[in-house]
C-alpha cells in the first residue's frame, strides 16, 4: 500500500470544509421542512440526522489518520515519511475542529 502523501496532506480540512456546507445545509433545509418537530424516540429527526452525519465524519477523518499511519510502517522516502507525519496531525487537528464546530448539533437549538 503507498500511501499518496500529498493527497493525505489535504484531506482532513477539505473533509471538514465539505462537511461544513453538508451540515449546515441540510440543517437550514430540515428546519424550513420543519424536521425539527419530527420526534423520532427522545430526539427530533433533525437532530438525529445531524447526529449521524457528524459521526460519519469523524469516522471518515479518522479511517483516513488510521490509513496514514499504517503507511508510515511501509518503505518510503524520509520526505514521503514526513509528509505523512504531517498529514497526520492536520488530520488531528482537523477531527478536533469537528468535534468543536460540528458537536453543537448534539444539544444546541436547531432552528
């Protein structure tokens, strides 16, 4: 497995800002729709969906830290090694920016 250094660096944030507008938008169309006022169990149906696309996320941020630092065990250039090193903490970096700008959706007001 060789890991595409490069693409590792960026994947985190680009993950993140594609999850910004994914979130966001469907929280503006699920309260125009009115799924707020859809209970499903203890929780409205918006805020369930939110739930499970926030955590759908941080798994995707997380396979892609767990894939580059498998690759870190592979033969490689120390430069390609650096790079994934790298990669790996802006992924960090990046699931915690998730849980900080995205974890408001598991007990703020919705709409």
């Amino acid at each position: 497995m060789k890991a595409p250094a490069f693409v590792l660096l960026l994947t985190g944030f680009v993950i993140w800002a594609g999850a910004f507008l994914l979130l966001y938008a469907t929280q503006a169309t699920g309260c125009h729709l009115g799924w707020h006022r859809v209970e499903v169990g203890p929780i409205s149906a918006l805020r369930l969906l939110l739930a499970v696309m926030l955590v759908l996320v941080l798994a995707l941020i997380g396979g892609l830290h767990w894939y580059g630092q498998r690759a870190l065990g592979e033969p490689q250039t120390d430069e390609a090694k650096l790079l994934i090193k790298i990669g790996g903490m802006l992924q960090a970096a990046a699931l915690v920016s998730t849980l900080i700008t995205y974890g408001g959706v598991l007990w703020l007001t919705l709409c």
